[in-house]
C-alpha cells in the first residue's frame, strides 16, 4: 500500500473543425482545430477510427482532445453530441471529486472513520475493521470486503447493507472493487454537506465546465447513486477528463485543488493481484476512483465501454462511449494507433488526409461485430 499525506484540502460522424467553433451543444465548447495542428495526423485518427469500427461491437462516441483543443469527435448513428449517454461507473470519479471538494472545505476528512456518519445505519456491535474503515478507504476500493455486497441495480445500494456487509480484511490492505462502498460516499458527502452529490457539484464542477443539466439517478435513501446513474455528454466526459489534466484549473481558476488531483490519480493501492486473466490496464493500480492505466495514463470507466483517459505526456484527453465488453480492446487500439503519432510539434497541413479521415467517418453507424470481420 501506498502512504499518503491526509488530504483537506476527468448524423453521426465525425466533425473536424478546419477552423475555430464546434458542433451545437449545450454549454461551453471545448475550442476546436485540425489534428495536424496540434501534432498528430489525420492518418493515425483515420487508422484508429477504422481500427475501432471495425473490431469493437460496438462503439457510439469518440471525441480526442489534445492541447485543448478537441481535434477529432466521432459518433455512430443513431447517437449524436448533444444526446446525453448513460456512464455506469465512470460515475465514479465525479463521484469522488466531490469527496475531494467536501475535504478541500474542511466538510470532511479522508481520514474520518465511515462510521461517524452513519451512527444509526451501523450494526450494534460493530467489527474491529469496521470500525477501522476510513473515508479513504472507500476512495480506493479497499474498504476491507472479501466480496462486493450484492444489490439491485435499479433500486440501487443501502448503507445499512453495506455496513452490515462482513468486513474480513483490515480496512486499506485489500483491493476489492465495490460499487455500493462508492454509494457510501455519495452519501458521505450528503451527510457531510446537506446536498446531494449532483446538487453539491452543480456550482462547484458542472456549471464551471458548461454542462448543462446533468442528470443522476438516486435511491430511495436520497442518495445519487454515486457509483453509477449518471449521464452526460462525450464533451462533458472530455471536459471533466480535461480538468484533471490541468490540475484543476479552469479558464483561469482553481475549480479543483492540484493536490487533489495529485492523489486521486496516483497509484494508492497495489491491485494486480487479481485473478489471472484480467487485462494489463486493470493491474497498474489504483487512486481515488480512477484507474492508473500503461503508458503513464489514468482513467475513468464505466461498464460497457465508457472511458475518460487522461494521457498527461501527451496533453491529451480521449472520450468514448460504447456499449462493449471490449474495453481492454478500446485501451489496446489508443496505445496501438494514437500512441505512437502524438508529436511535440504541428504538421503541416494535409488537407488529403483530412478529407480522407471524414470520409472514412462518414458512414459509422453502431452494429454488432460481424463474425470475421
């Protein structure tokens, strides 16, 4: 396990802008550019969009956001921009960035025992490691469950349930991944706050970034789902993923505190003791409700396919949605076909190969894997 400091304190086809403005949607866009402009070619998005249709079953959102700029967006029919998307478990991260925020306001600690806010919820006689289990831990998923407490999706988890749930390891030794361990925080910061997480991040992350009514599901506690239930759109993915990327900083403020961003990103815990079989990108370890990734990357992701991959080496943020059980396949191709052609400088305008890349976009339309293909 890694120590840390207690801390208080991411029709339809594809657009390339030729020249600054962006596709119609709600809020503020991210500014728009060529992908020769910002150092990659039109080739390697045409190859890697290629590459991704024809192997992914099945994708409905690509958006590459690099220096800032967004320099290729992508959807297949029938879904479009401004049509929000369902994150699963990408959920989390916004999830967590607002536990970030309560702490950086002196609303809660990441060292505050679970138990502290839910004296009525907890079992009468508490365990020695329940009692132990931290605000952190929950963060990193090693709240000390052998196995994920079991729940109903839609009518989402319970606190009771998840505090009466055994708590066999010694709370921050053990990686084990636990959606209702996210719900608890959701509502952590409830307890913490008096708001929901949605309401809570409304002035804090929504509004500042430009997205425009994000919409999350609740249980019948109060409580957003935390976990999951929360849909946006690809920008707003892409936005959130660009916020990270910049340390918290937006347009000239500090929406989130950099060591903040610091931790949450950073390995806190070792997880590639997983079963064998699980995939490269699931054993680099864990933060605060993001995912270390190869290649020095982090990321949110979500059931299905839903993925906001921050790549600080090369200032560039991608945004997919997808409804796949290919994510690993997702990761490979990025690593495969935009890896490699990120440069340091602009190219020189190709408008050949842009044309060619939105030809090649023309036509994406969701679909399931032909056989052979």
């Amino acid at each position: 396990m890694k120590a840390t400091p207690t801390f208080q304190l991411c029709l339809f086809a594809l657009f390339l802008a030729a020249s600054p403005g962006g596709p119609s949607l709600a809020g503020t866009p991210l500014p728009r550019s060529t992908p020769e402009e910002q150092g990659i070619s039109s080739a390697a998005v045409r190859s890697f969009l290629e590459a991704a249709d024809g192997q992914i079953n099945t994708l409905h959102s690509f958006m590459l956001v690099r220096h800032g700029h967004v320099i290729a967006e992508a959807w297949w029919k029938p879904e479009s921009a401004d049509t929000p998307h369902v994150l699963w478990s990408l959920s989390k991260s916004f999830n967590a960035t607002a536990v970030g925020l309560a702490a950086a306001e002196g609303k809660l600690s990441l060292e505050d025992p679970v138990l502290k806010y839910f004296p009525d919820e907890g079992p009468a006689d508490p365990s020695a490691n329940l009692k132990a289990m931290r605000v952190r831990d929950l963060l990193t998923m090693s709240g000390g469950h052998d196995v994920e407490p079991k729940f109903d999706l839609k009518v989402g988890p319970s606190v009771k349930d998840f505090l009466a749930h055994p708590v066999t390891h010694q709370p921050g030794t053990w990686f084990r991944y636990n959606t209702p361990g996210s719900y608890t925080l959701s509502a952590i910061v409830t307890k913490a706050t008096g708001q929901t997480v949605l309401d809570y991040l409304k002035p804090r992350l929504f509004e500042p970034l430009g997205i425009d009514n994000p919409k999350w599901e609740s249980s019948a506690e109060g409580y957003n789902f935390g976990g999951y239930g929360l849909f946006l759109r690809t920008e707003d993915i892409a936005k959130f993923g660009q916020l990270y990327l910049q340390k918290g900083q937006w347009k000239g403020k500090q929406l989130l505190p950099a060591p903040w961003i610091e931790a949450a990103t950073a390995k806190q815990v070792d997880n590639d003791k997983a079963p064998s079989g699980r995939t490269p990108d699931w054993q680099q370890g864990y933060g605060f409700q993001f995912w270390r990734c190869q290649h020095r990357a982090y990321r949110g992701d979500g059931r299905d396919g839903q993925l906001c991959l921050v790549m600080p080496e090369q200032d560039a943020v991608i945004a997919i949605t997808a409804l796949t059980g290919q994510m690993q396949t997702e990761l490979d191709l990025v690593w495969e076909k935009l890896l490699p052609a990120f440069g340091e400088n602009p190219l020189p305008v190709n408008a050949a190969a842009l044309a060619e890349l939105r030809q090649a976009a023309s036509h994406l339309t969701a679909h399931p894997l032909v056989k052979g293909r």
